[in-house]
C-alpha cells in the first residue's frame, strides 16, 4: 500500500475517536490561558497513544514528540492552539458548552483534535519517515501577548530546532473537504489603540464652563479616518501601497443628556502589512492625537499595545504544501486565498522559521452550516476532521522525507 494510501486508511479508522476528541473539547471550552483542564485532556490523549510529551509550557502549554528514522536530521513543528472565547454558544447539539459563556467559537477544538489525530498517524507510521516531528499544544492564542511568542520564549523553537513549521486554521466560508493557501504576505500585523481624551466637564447647558471631551475625541477619529482609510492613504514609507485598516469599536463617556462628562474613551485597531510603515503610523497617530489635543487645550493619551507581527507564509514550503495537497486531495479542493486583514499569532513563528499556515474547509451549505467564527452558532462538518488529520500527516511525512 502506497504510503498515501496508509495515511488516507489511518485517516479513516481514527475518525471515530477524533471525532469524541473534538466533541470533547468543544463541551468543555476554557479561556485563554485558563486550559487547565484542556491541557491534562490532551496529555491523557498523548500518554495513552505512547507517545512522549512535555508538558508545562506557559503553564498549559505541551509539546509532543515523534521520532521517526535518523531524528536529528530534520525537525517540522506542527502548532494547535486550545483557548476558547467568552461567547454563549446558542447551538443546539448533543455537545453544546457545560461552561457557561465560554465557545469555542474559534475552532481551537478542531484545532487540537486534529494535530492529535495526526500524531496517532505520525506515531504509527514513524519507520517510515526521517527526521522529528514535534507537535505544539499552545495557550492564549486569542489574547496578547499571544501564546506562540511565550512559548518561543520558552524555548519550544529549540532542542530539537526547527527547521519548518506547519499550522491549519478552520474556514467557514470553505466547503468541507477543500483546503486554501497563500505563498508570501498572507495575514495582517494587530496593534490595540486605546485613546483617552481628557476634558472638563460640566452642566451642558453652560458651554462657557466645559471643554467638551466628546467632541474632541470624535475630531480625533474623524481626522484619523481621513487619514488612512481612504485608497490615496495606504502609502507606506517608501510610496508604495500597503494594506492598512485602523478601526475603532468603542467610544464611551459617561455624561448624560445634561451632563459633560470629564472624560471619553476610545478603543480601536490598527493593522498592516509591513513593519517599517507599522512603526511610522504608530508616530503619527500620537502626533495626530497630540496636535487635536493641543489645539483644544486638553490633555489626551494614546496607548498602544502592540500586539501579533504581519504573518508570512514561506514561498517554498506553502507551494510544495499546495502541491502535495493538490495530490492527497485532489487539484479541485486546493485554492489560492487572497490576503487577510485578520491576524493570527502563529506569526510570530512565521517569524522565526520557514512556515506555512493553511486554511480547512468546513463548511457545509446543504447541512446549514455556515456560521463564521467568533459567532454563538459557529460549527464545523465534522467530515473536515479526517480532512485535516489526514492531510497535516501527509505534509508532515513528505516534508521530512524531502
């Protein structure tokens, strides 16, 4: 049987159990950096398969490892992520959330389920590969810092080093059964823009003794609108055209309809696609802030928590995966993606080593399921599952034995 052939049956006959696994999961969502539970799950996963593991990593983190043949010779990270979001899930399923207010809305069950799923068939079929595979279960995908660039600094890039690395992402908006990827520039950097703007407050009806904050902080976002959010805007540092959405979600003072209030406070986002033009933006909003700030005789403050780098997807690897998705799955079910302004912080090991993260179709039309992630009714076609086991173990062998 073709080495293919063994993946594709191995796929099948694990169905079932990954199936219990992601059910699992998804009743028992926990948030980011909170997957006590989750974590003592997937070792329990990991030790009853016979395969070694270290655990401790940012507290709930593990990483799995897989010898096949010759094992110094080469290292390919697989990466899951295990945190949910604080969203009441409103499905209506056999496995619904027992957390009250906690769904993985995300896909991080998925997520996990599969790279274990893929290590039962790495495991067995380890005589047939050279090199290490080694499998990250990682926190706080959903929240700065991010748990990739803790678990970086833990050292989860070393002993044994990392040659590649390879990461899947559910997609809604894909049927299941196809995958999608994109060679180069693919996901964009985030940033957290917090703005507090400083007044004086008063009785509406006595403009002479207020400085009204309201009006200061809507200048400031109408001004920073101007600035970025039209197509003459997107100018990066050396005149060329860089992706570039800053938006803000909140703007909150609490007055009344008579009431100044002393205050107001803004929160938004900021993301890009190039490092140098990330920096010089973050110099001109303050100034922006600054100089409206300053015409008005009021103190205001711009915090910025800088947050995932721009992800980028290693040109040779991605298209040796496209390839060999294209033969595992069939030229019909591998798309190109364009690019995202959505941001991811597998980044940061993009960062660091020839990486290639892909997206899952798992969508089905005719079953109604096509609710976008970070949604109360967010679910996959299960059928996704053997998908994704089947084609992260195929990737992984054929790129260790390349």
């Amino acid at each position: 049987m073709s080495l293919n052939n063994k993946i594709k049956d191995l796929a099948k006959k694990n169905f079932k159990k990954v199936v219990e696994i992601r059910r699992y999961l998804h009743q028992h969502p926990e948030l980011s950096f909170k997957e006590f539970e989750t974590s003592k799950f997937i070792q329990k996963q990991l030790t009853e398969a016979g395969i070694s593991f270290t655990a401790g990593y940012v507290e709930t983190g593990i990483v799995a490892l897989i010898k096949g043949k010759n094992p110094d010779k080469k290292t390919i990270l697989l990466r899951a992520d295990m945190d949910a979001l604080p969203i009441e899930e409103k499905n209506v399923v056999s496995y619904k959330s027992a957390n009250a207010g906690i769904m993985h809305a995300c896909g991080h069950d998925v997520h996990s389920s599969i790279a274990l799923g893929a290590a039962f068939i790495l495991n067995a079929l380890k005589d047939e590969f050279e090199g290490t595979v080694k499998i990250m279960f990682q926190p706080g995908e959903e929240v700065l810092p991010g748990g990739a660039s803790l678990m970086i600094n833990a050292g989860v890039l070393e002993n044994p080093k990392v040659d590649k690395a390879i990461a899947l992402h559910v997609f809604p908006s894909m049927e299941t059964g196809k995958v999608g990827f994109k060679s180069g520039m693919y996901m964009a950097s985030t940033d957290e823009l917090y703005i507090t703007v400083n007044g004086k407050g008063g009785h509406a009806a006595m403009p002479a003794d207020y400085v009204n904050p309201l009006i200061i902080a809507s200048e400031i976002l109408l001004e920073i609108n101007n600035q970025y959010m039209k197509e003459n805007a997107l100018a990066g540092t050396a005149g060329e055209n860089i992706p570039t959405v800053i938006a803000f979600g909140k703007i909150e003072g609490n007055g009344a309809t008579n009431v100044i209030p002393e205050k107001v406070e803004l929160a938004g986002t900021f993301r890009t696609m190039d490092e140098k033009w990330r920096e010089s933006v973050h110099q001109q909003l303050k100034n922006t802030v600054k100089n409206i700030s300053t015409k008005h005789n009021v103190e205001s403050v711009l915090r910025i928590e800088k947050g995932y780098p721009f992800l980028v997807n290693d040109k040779d690897l991605t298209n040796s995966c496209f390839a060999l998705s294209q033969d595992f799955l069939g030229k019909e079910n591998v798309e190109e993606l364009p690019l995202r302004m959505t941001a991811e912080d597998f980044a940061f090991i993009t960062q660091k080593v020839p990486s290639c993260f892909f997206r899952l179709g798992t969508a089905n039309k005719e079953q109604g399921i096509t609710s976008g992630v970070h949604t109360p009714t967010f679910n996959i076609d299960e059928n996704a599952l053997e998908t994704g086991v089947g084609l992260m173990a195929w990737l992984t062998v054929n790129e260790l034995n390349d």
